[in-house]
C-alpha cells in the first residue's frame, strides 16, 4: 500500500506505464536502388541470332558477293577424301591432273585457278593448299586472303581428326566417320570466317619487283595444235628416250606441252563449263608461273606460259 494515496503499489505501476507509452521514433525511408534491369542481372539469357551453313546447297553463301560452291580434299595419291558439293566432284581429279602438271611441267606448288563460265558473267575461282601429302581446294568466289585462310583452317582441323591414319587405305566406315566430325568442323569454320570479316584486308601486298617473261606460246582450233613454240631453256622437261638432234627434242618437247595444255581445257571446259582464264604455280616468293588462256570466237584458243607476276 502506498503511504501517501493508500493505493495498491502494482496497480499504481500499471497505471504509469500506460499513462506514458511506448516513446515513438520517426520512421527512416531507404532509397530504393534496384530496378528489373540490375534485379535479373545475369538470370536472364538473350539467345544471340546465329547463321546456319548448309554444305549441301548449291553454293554457301558469305558476305559482299563471297561465296563458296565446293570445299574439297584429295591425296597426292588420287584418293579422293571429302567433297562438300557432288556437283563438283570432278574438281577433285581435275585438282590432281594440275597437281601433276604444276610439279611435273611446271615445277611448283599448285596456287590457284581463275575460271571464266560459259553460262553466267564474272569469275570463279579454285584456290589450293598442299599439306602433307594432302590437297586442300576452295572453289567459288572470294578474295585470295581469305581463300588462304579457309583453307589453312581446314587443313589444319583435317589433319588433326585424321591423325596418323593412312588416308589412302580408309574404308568406308571410316571415311564417313572421319567426314561427318570434319563437316561439324568446317560449319564452325564458315561461322568465325563471317565473324572475321572487319579483320580480313581485301588489300594485296605489292609486288616488291614486277617481272614477267614468257617460255612458251600456243594456238590451237578444236584442240587441234596450229602454233606451238618453246622459247628459250628455262622450262626443264624429262622426256622418255634419247634425242641425239637438239631440234627433234625441241619438238618433242613442244607437243608434250601442247597436248598436256589442251587437254587440261578441254577438261576443265567440259567438266566446270567454264573456260580456264589462268592457272597459278607458285615457285616461291612472289614468283609464280602461270598457265594462261585467251578463248577466241572463232573457237580458236591461244595459251602461253610465264614466269613471273602478274596484276590483279
């Protein structure tokens, strides 16, 4: 009991604890920092557009007019190992009978080809890697640089799926094992290609000296040899036999050429439609020989070759 009010001492306690309260505090507001954007930050996938190669197309269509109808591989053995496009499957011996002539005849590394068609305006070419006894061709239309990259990519790839394999006694099944990994590569390929195109300079490096001279001249009508004339004795060619009489060699050596010349157009006329305008030898650095030919529409053809460089 209280001594002053004669109140119960509890309830008076009660009683000021309700007369006084809870002491109250102002509510403190945060700024709100997130948003969508920052809250699904790295939770949300954006599926990027990507180009799909069909290999089995008429031709695989790149950028700025670029544009692929074969890629092929063959062995120096004359075993044909893969070929992107069935249409163009003769590309595949016509690139060994060049090989041969290139370093049989002409006594380099088969480069390149410019072909001319028939049935269409412009140019297509055939552009060629040689690497461990392998062949490597691209066949379309595309600048030299990128052509060389293609094909050093696709080397470079098949002979890591082949390994040690002796590509020229593969049976089937393995074959179409080694083709099917290849094709998954060679459509990643096209793909960095097309990503590569602000790298790739369409610029080629100037000749450090510019030099042409010319070893043989040809005409011919409906492979009929008219002119064949063999200038000078830098082209160095074996033929079977012995030859006592200079000009008898000469001779000989005149309608090897010429027979091996024609038969490389008429090859390549009746197979891709499309007359050879010239076929590049690489000697070395900057030094090429070239196989060229001029059709006439008198159906005559003239041909001649050279050592050298020649422009664009």
């Amino acid at each position: 009991m209280c001594p002053r009010c004669g109140k119960f001492v509890p309830a008076l306690y009660q009683m000021n604890q309700i007369e006084r309260g809870p002491e109250l505090k102002p509510k403190e507001f945060q700024t709100k920092t997130s948003s969508l954007s920052t809250k699904f930050k790295g939770k949300v996938k954006v599926k990027k557009s990507t180009t799909k190669h069909d290999l089995e197309g008429k031709k695989i269509e790149l950028k700025k007019g670029e544009f692929v109808k074969l890629f092929g591989i063959t062995s120096v053995e004359r075993t044909p190992l893969f070929c992107s496009n069935d249409d163009y499957f003769f590309l595949l011996e016509l690139t060994n009978n060049l090989d041969f002539i290139a370093t049989d005849m002409l006594g380099g590394e088969l480069d390149k080809m410019l072909l001319i068609p028939e049935a269409s305006e412009g140019k297509e070419k055939c552009q060629f890697f040689t690497k461990d006894d392998l062949i490597f061709l691209v066949y379309g239309m595309f600048p030299d640089k990128k052509g060389k990259w293609l094909l050093e990519q696709t080397a470079k790839h098949y002979t890591e799926i082949i390994e040690d394999k002796d590509v020229n006694s593969l049976d089937k099944f393995e074959k179409y094992q080694i083709n099917m990994k290849f094709e998954t590569v060679l459509k990643f390929i096209l793909g960095e290609y097309l990503k590569l195109q602000d790298v790739f300079s369409d610029q080629d490096l100037p000749y450090v000296e510019d030099k042409l001279r010319i070893d043989y001249i040809g005409l011919s009508s409906q492979s009929i040899g008219i002119i064949s004339l063999l200038l000078g004795d830098s082209l160095k060619l074996d033929l079977p036999g012995e030859f006592e009489d200079p000009e008898e060699l000469r001779e000989m050596q005149e309608s090897m050429i010429t027979a091996r010349i024609e038969a490389i157009a008429a090859n390549t006329l009746g197979n891709t439609g499309s007359v050879p305008r010239w076929i590049a030898v690489k000697l070395g650095f900057q030094n090429y020989r070239f196989l060229t030919f001029k059709e006439y529409d008198n159906d005559y053809f003239l041909y001649m070759l050279s050592e050298g460089n020649l422009g664009k």
